[in-house]
C-alpha cells in the first residue's frame, strides 16, 4: 500500500527551532500522504538554551560537567599549566591562559572536582606532600578536589586529604601549603576564571543536581513540558508527525546509569498514545548516544569529547536501536527509527559510521518490514551523497539533512537578501540533486525560520520563511504554507507565512 510521493512536503518545529521536511511517502498518514512534522526537542533529550530555567536551582550552576575553568596563582600572578596540554608535569609559569591553562571540568559534587586537560588526562596527587602533575589517564579520589571558592573569584583547592595546593617560588603545585589559607594573596589562593560553559544537557543536569533533587526537576519537565494538548494543538495545525529525540539510556528505564534518570520511557509511550489520538505519526530519533557522537548538549556529552566510536559504545547503541525497534514496530503510531542524529564528521569515521547503520537498519527491519529507517548525514565538512552511495539498506530507506541559517558565523555576514539567496542557490540545488539520485529518500529532519541577521525587515524575513518553504516543499507545492517556529525558550509560535496572519502563543 505504498504511496508514491516524492514531492516536498513541510514540517516544523516546536520547542528546539527544528521543523522537518519529509520528501518521502508515507504509508498510514490520512489525506494526501504528506508529512507535516516537529521536532519536540527539549523535551526527552535536554537543551539548556531552550529552557534555562531547568538548570537554575543548581548549586555552583557556573562549574558543571564540560565547564572549562583556568586557575591564576595570585602570588606568583602565573597561570596553571598542564604542559604540552597533558601527560606531564604542571608548571605554574604562564602569563596568559590558552588552551593548555585550560581544564574542562567533571562535576563529582557541588565542592569536589576532577579537572581533565585538552589531552584528556586529569590533574593528580598522591596525597599530603604531593607535586600535582597532568599524568592520570582516569579519574578517581586521588584525582578529586574540593574547591572553596570566596565571592570575588578566588579558590583554594583541596586534596581529598585535607591538604591546599600552593604555588611554589619555582612554578610547582604542590599539596604542600602549612595550615588553612586566608584569603590574602598567599600561595594557595587561585583566581578562578570560567572560560566557557556551553554544556547544558541531560549529563549535566542530572550531576548537578544530584539523583533526588534531578528527578524531581525531570518529572516535572516531563509531564508538563509536552503533553497531550500540544498534540491536539499540532493535529489542530495540520501536524502529522513528531520527531522525538531520545537518550540511550531510554533502553534501560527505569534505572539508568548514573547521572541519567529513569522516566524518559513512559513519556515516550504517552507521546505514543496521545499520537494515536491524535492522527499522529512519530519517529524516534537516537538523539544522545552513549559516549557522544557529536559532543554537544544534545548528545548529552559529559565534557565535550566524542567518545561514540568506540566498539563498545556501537554495540551498545544498537542494543538501543533493537530495544526501541522491538517496543515500538507494531504500534500504530510509529513512522520510521532514525538511527543516530548528527554525528561529527570530524570524529565518526564514515567507514564506522557506515557499518553502524547498516546494522541499525537490519534490526529495524527485523521487528518491521516497513518502518521507516533514518540515518542522518554528518554535521561538519561531509557531503550527504556519502551515505547515498554507502548502500546501507534497500527499502525504505531515508537520509536526513539538516538547514541551518545559524550557528555559522558565515551566515552573520551575509546580508539578508543574500541569506534568503543561499536557500536558492546553494540548498535548492542540493535538494534536488539528492532527491533525484538513487536510492535513499530525503528528509530535512531539522531546518527554522529563524536567522542571524541583525537589520532584516519584517517582509525580509518572511521572504525567508517562503523560500525556505517553497525550497524544502517544493515549488509545486507552494499553497497554503504555513510555519510553526519557535519563540525562544518555550513558547510555541504559528505563523502563516504569507501574511502572518495568524499567531498563536502560550
Ligand atoms: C561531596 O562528596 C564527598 C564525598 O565524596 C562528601 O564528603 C562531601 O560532603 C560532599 N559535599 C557536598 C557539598 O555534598
Ligand atoms: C549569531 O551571531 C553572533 C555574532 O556572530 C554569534 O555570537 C551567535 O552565536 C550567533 N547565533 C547563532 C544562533 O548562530
Ligand atoms: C544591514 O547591515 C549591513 C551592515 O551591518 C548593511 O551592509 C546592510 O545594508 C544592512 N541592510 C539593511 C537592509 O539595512
């Protein structure tokens, strides 16, 4: 009962600014078999940016997981170093703070830290007396301190044996100093200065808070951030699909392993049921998968590493895929498995990323001979032709692209006009090359109308909206379209973009 559509049809996004495009038929889909879809980011896979709220009760909120902090020895007026960026000895000697002056940050509680280098060693000290050096390869009590921090930047930092580091006359950190520091400008006293704090994810939240406290803040997210009435309220709009990123640790619900918390599985089967009700298709999107496949937020990254690569991890993830699969392939509801969402270009390998999906695809196939199976092109410097030619599976089979005017800084200089040309010039013709080649169906599983200009006209943008619209939807489609995006943090918008005719919020 296939349909043949390889027609443009529009999606968009809801909470997270990723609205899909879906090119492919759809079996089961009322109508005209066109898909209409949103992602419902931020809901089961955190981001903070979209709603900061979820992080704010957190103590010390400013030195989570990923957090990247550099230490000035205010005696001395020299920065901490892990020299050649790890793997040997500290100096206290440098003058201005690059990377190897930089330590990323593992959370172990509110006061006590590990501090990772660039090369992915951590800061340890055997005890009382110790020379801190770059040298261990994991983390565990001789790699934890406590930090005490004053109100203006200053810390002391502690061994697990009660013992300050100093800054030696001759550029050492030791574990050394005699008695407790005041906070003068002693050998013991740091100014600590946070030098990024982009990770805001499930990992971070959950070690933030703590189990108890985390679960608490995550029920309620859960069961209010996306409920049944955002699915009536979609099928109201002419939504006929969501795309749901999960984390992998949905597959061991409802007792995850730390930090994650359990509960992500029973939202899932809600958003199934209320899709149900509601004439809704879903698809289940491997958003965070275990070690990280992109280290960012949304893959729930502990410190920014990409660890997915590595055996373990795949065959863990496709543990993940299988148990989804098998929960999910006879429900009505469910439209395709996408297998892993935006994987690093520059640290996934094709030829692992490849035989991944191959296998994801397999065991799709094994619990629905017609579930959709989606794997996703890699973010970075790869062209998405790659996984045409990759052979990875014979029906239906579909790559999603991602559409972005953001997160570039090449867009920022581009003049709004030159912005909505870019949809024309450079994407329309990727559209319809990809769509016209073999195999695979195309997907734009993610794109906004949003942008990052800072003197577009109203009319500029809703130009850009259209040609969006006409690119992803095709130009023999272009009647009646409406958007849906996102008004940062939280709230949902409509808007038709031919007049604007209509808005609605909450
Ligand atoms: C942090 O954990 C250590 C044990 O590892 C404990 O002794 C300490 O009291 C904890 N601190 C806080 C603030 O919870
Ligand atoms: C928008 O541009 C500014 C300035 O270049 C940049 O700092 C910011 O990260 C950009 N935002 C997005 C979402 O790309
Ligand atoms: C927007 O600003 C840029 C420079 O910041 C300028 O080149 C461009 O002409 C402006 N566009 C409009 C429509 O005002």
């Amino acid at each position: 009962m296939e349909l043949v559509f390889s027609k443009w049809v529009f999606a968009f996004s809801l909470f997270c600014c990723l609205i899909f495009s879906v090119a492919f038929s759809v079996e089961g889909l009322d109508e005209d078999s066109k898909v209409r879809g949103v992602n419902l980011g931020g809901w089961l896979v955190l981001e903070g940016w979209i709603k900061p709220s979820l992080f704010e009760g957190i103590p010390n909120a400013d030195m989570l997981d990923g957090t990247q902090v550099s230490f000035k020895s205010v005696k001395l007026q020299k920065y901490v170093c892990a020299e050649n960026g790890g793997g040997m000895g500290i100096s206290v000697n440098r003058d201005s703070e690059s990377s190897w002056e930089t330590f990323t940050l593992w959370r172990v509680n509110e006061s006590e830290f590990q501090f990772r280098t660039t090369q992915g060693q951590f800061l340890t000290c055997y005890g009382n007396g110790c020379t801190v050096s770059a040298t261990a390869k994991s983390a565990s009590s001789m790699e934890t301190f406590q930090i005490e921090r004053n109100d203006d930047g200053r810390v002391h930092i502690q061994t697990k044996s009660g013992a300050y580091l100093q800054a030696t006359v001759d550029s050492q950190l030791t574990a050394d100093y005699p008695g407790k520091p005041g906070w003068d400008d002693n050998a013991a006293t740091f100014k600590m200065s946070i030098v990024a704090n982009n990770l805001h994810g499930d990992y971070q939240l959950a070690n933030g808070y703590g189990y108890s406290k985390a679960k608490e803040v995550l029920e309620r997210h859960r069961s209010t951030f996306i409920n049944s009435a955002d699915f009536e309220f979609l099928h109201r709009n002419g939504i006929n699909t969501v795309r749901i990123p999960v984390g992998w640790w949905i597959a061991y619900d409802p007792n995850p392993p730390a930090p994650f918390i359990g509960g992500t599985l029973a939202s899932l089967d809600n958003a199934f049921s209320w899709a149900q009700a509601y004439k809704i298709k879903c698809i289940i999107d491997l958003h965070a998968a275990p070690g990280s496949q992109n280290g960012m937020e949304h893959s729930a990254s502990r410190d920014g590493t990409i660890g997915w690569t590595t055996s373990e991890s795949i065959s863990q993830t496709l543990h993940v895929i299988n148990f989804l699969a098998s929960r999910y392939a006879n429900h009505p509801a469910l439209l395709g498995i996408e297998l892993l969402n935006e994987p690093s270009a520059a640290s996934v390998p094709l030829d692992i990323l490849v035989p991944y999906y191959k296998q994801g695809y397999e065991i799709v196939r094994k619990h629905s001979p017609s579930a959709y199976v989606i794997v996703c092109q890699r973010i970075g410097n790869a062209d998405p032709i790659e996984l045409y030619k990759a052979d990875i599976g014979s029906h239906n089979l579909v790559v999603d692209l991602h559409y972005y005017n953001l997160f570039d800084p090449y867009f920022v200089t581009l003049s709004p006009i030159d912005n909505i040309q870019f949809i024309y010039k450079s994407r329309e013709p990727q559209v319809q090359a990809l769509n016209a080649a073999d195999g695979p169906l195309l997907f734009i599983g993610e794109w906004v109308n949003e942008w990052n200009v800072t003197n577009g006209t109203q009319s500029e943008y809703q130009d850009f909206g259209r040609a969006q619209l006409e690119v992803i939807h095709g130009r023999t489609f272009s009647t009646a379209q409406c958007g849906f995006y996102l008004h940062r943090y939280g709230s949902i918008g409509v808007e038709y973009c031919d007049d604007d005719i209509a808005r609605h919020q909450r």
